[in-house]
C-alpha cells in the first residue's frame, strides 16, 4: 500500500512529552511489517507499578486481548512490560494465536526479568495472519539494551498501522503539592467504533495509586473520551486502553479512593490528555478532511444523549454530506430519528455552527443556507441538536467519510 499523506487536519508536530519517573521504552523493526519502518515498542516499568485497562467488547477479540485482560485480573496489577507490535493483529489466528502470545511474553520476562504474568501485550494490524512469535526475541534485547525515557516519537511511531502521524499527548498536574506527569500515545485512523475502549492507547504517570483507584479513572475517563469518538463505525477486534502509575518519587501512599479530593487536579489532566488523544485519531480518520464535533443536548438522559450522538456521527449520509460541504440538515433530522432514543419532533432544534436551521419541527425562519454552506467549508465543523425531551447531554467527535476512506482500505493488505 502507498504511503499515505499526513491528514491535513494533523497538528503541527509532535509534541513534547516529559518522561515519566520509573518508566523507559524503546522501538525498532523486527519485520512484522511488510514495509521497513518500526513495528515494534517495549515499555518496562519500574518494581511496584501498578497498570489498568479497558479493552474491546469485540465477541472476537484477539489472542493478546485474551492474555492482557487476565494479566490484570490475577496479577493484582503489578506489571513491569508492556509488548506491542504493528503490522500484525495476531487476531482470529486461533491456538497459535494465543501460543505466540505466551511465547512473546515469556520472551519479554527473560529479557526483563520479570514473569510472564507482569507483561501485557497489544497487537495491531491484519486480521487472520498467523504471528510468527520467533521475530520477538533478538529485537526485544535490543530495545531493552538501548532504552529511555524520552522515545515517546519512536514509541509512538512504532505502533501505528494506516495512522498518518504519531500521537502523543503530556500534561503535568499537581498532587499532594508536586507536580506528576501523565504522558500517552496512541494510534488509530480506521476502524475506529469505541465500544469499551478504543484502538489502542497507552497512558503513564508517576503518580502513586492502586490498580481499583486507577481502573477507575481510566473507566471514567474513556467513557468522555475514547468511547466519544467513531471514524467508521466498526469496532475493532484489538481496541486496547492501558494506564500504568509507577508511583516512582511519590511521598505518599498510594490513593485508593478515585474521590479524594487531592486527585482532584490529576483526574481533570488526566481527562484533558485522554480526550486530546481521543481527538487527534478523529482528526487522522482514513481518509478525512474534517473535524466534526456533534453536541446533543434535550435528552433523556447523557446515556441517551451519547446515543443519539453517535446515530448522527456514524451516519454516511451525514458524513457524506460533511465532505460535501453540504449543509443538508435533513439528514441530521433522519439520523436522530433512527437513534432510538426518546426525541420531540416538534420541539427538536438544530444549530450548524453556531447558526440557528431548525426549531419547532420545521427549518428556522432566518436560516441562511449560504452562510451554513461557508461554515462546512471549514475544517472544523460544529453540530447542535436539541431533542426536547430532558437535560441529558453529550459531545461525540466524528469525520467525514471521504473517497480516500475507500482507497486506504481497498488497498489495505496489499
């Protein structure tokens, strides 16, 4: 496949990311891909940290969801690696799917030393396609003899598949009076339908907390966050979401409580970081040249809300509209109607960027076609839909569907 242009809704760099007390990695290619360029990424965490996550809902997950989610369940959370390779999924590749799972954290833990039981392992990349596990062992001893706490670029590089640029994201909060990094990357452009969590993300902080308390911001989170965004509609069998807090340098013991009011700073970061990765994959959507946030306001609950969302964001008729430039408000109407969620018709309003096109079931008085033609010329694209009926809200992020989504995954294996 060729390589693709960097999205033009890209930012502008990659961004500086601070490292993370009791956390190093490294990447290479060790020729999982077909293409020369890195496909590999090893993380080993310092003795005491602790790790979260959250994983597709997928009734087909791939062999190292399967390894990863019972790491956390029986090892406490304690883990000192994380494997990850590109290129392959090792997804629907049945018993040897899963033996090279083993055998790929058993290489990871000699390397380490460690057991296999405290390395988690994500895959991304085709589905089907046995994964030769013998391609783990010398790359891991290199990455390991040559790690850092500062290669979140080549670590970012080295997980993505049909990404066109690498996504990083840092912020520094301030707990018990010092500050603590949160620093993440992740990766993602098609097939991208959060359902539990999202493509894949890796979040790491200093910070001092047990695993319940770190489950649950992550769970809390993902929900605002990774489970917000959809490209195409299609969850993938391999979405993966891993926090881990090594808790280097903290003067405290570890909080367990995800309420204490001393988190209070660290989970507003937390969150700001999660949803600016959660972004930057909606604005690397295969394929898209716009940004679309949908806000749905006047429903029944904020679990109705975020349905009704993601009915209007999943649309094609709606994302085939917005590539368009076509302001063509009927197909929002048709798309909340469908959601099945509780919606007035008559009481239903709609705003397209900030302009008034629709209330009391009818197109506004004032509406001005041409001026919400200019607004879905720009980039950033800006839905409100009021459906009348509760104060339940949500924001959901979305692209268009464009013909380059087609080609990038026409020509996908080849």
């Amino acid at each position: 496949m060729a390589e693709s242009k960097i999205s033009p809704l890209a930012p502008e760099g990659f961004p500086a990311l601070q490292p993370v007390a009791g956390l190093e990695m490294g990447a290479m290619y060790a020729g999982f891909r077909k293409r020369e360029r890195p496909d590999l990424l090893m993380a080993v965490f310092a003795e005491g940290s602790v790790a979260a996550g959250v994983f597709t809902r997928s009734k087909a997950p791939a062999a190292p969801v399967d390894w990863s989610r019972k790491v956390l369940e029986t090892s406490g959370g304690k883990v000192r690696a994380l494997v990850v390779n590109a290129g392959n999924a090792n997804a629907f590749t049945g018993e040897r799917g899963m033996k090279a799972a083993v055998k790929s954290a058993a290489v990871a833990a000699k390397t380490v030393g460690c057991t296999p039981e405290e390395v988690l392992l994500c895959s991304t990349g085709v589905i089907g396609v046995p994964l030769n596990a013998d391609l783990f062992e010398k790359p891991l001893e290199r990455i390991h003899a040559g790690m850092s706490g500062a290669m979140w670029r080549e670590a970012a590089g080295a997980i993505m598949t049909t990404d066109t640029y690498p996504k990083g994201s840092c912020k520094v909060a301030t707990l018990e009076g010092r500050p603590v990094v949160i620093s993440g990357i992740a990766k993602g452009s098609g097939m991208i339908a959060p359902d539990m969590a999202t493509m894949l993300g890796f979040i790491f902080t200093n910070a001092a907390l047990t695993q319940g308390c770190l489950q649950a911001i992550l769970t809390d989170a993902t929900n605002r966050s990774f489970n917000s965004i959809t490209v195409d509609g299609d969850t993938s069998t391999n979405d993966t979401c891993v926090a881990v807090a090594t808790g280097v340098g903290a003067t405290y013991d570890p909080i367990d409580n995800p309420d204490d009011p001393r988190l209070q700073d660290f989970r507003t970061k937390f969150d700001e970081l999660m949803i600016d990765l959660a972004q930057q994959i909606v604005r690397d959507g295969e394929g898209a040249t716009k940004f679309v946030t949908v806000t749905i306001e006047g429903a029944e609950t904020d679990e109705a809300a975020h349905t009704i969302g993601l009915s209007v964001a999943n649309s094609p008729l709606v994302k085939t509209a917005i590539a368009g430039e076509d302001p063509n408000w009927g197909r929002l109407v048709a798309a909340v109607g469908k959601a099945g969620e509780a919606a007035d018709r008559d009481s239903l309003q709609i705003w397209i960027g900030g302009q008034h096109v629709a209330h009391k079931g009818a197109v506004h008085p004032r509406y001005s076609e041409p001026e919400a033609a200019t607004h879905m010329k720009g980039q950033d694209i800006d839905i409100r839909i009021d459906v009348g009926v509760g104060n339940g809200n949500a924001t959901v992020w979305t692209c268009d569907l464009t013909y380059d989504y087609i080609r990038i995954n026409a020509d996908y294996r080849s």
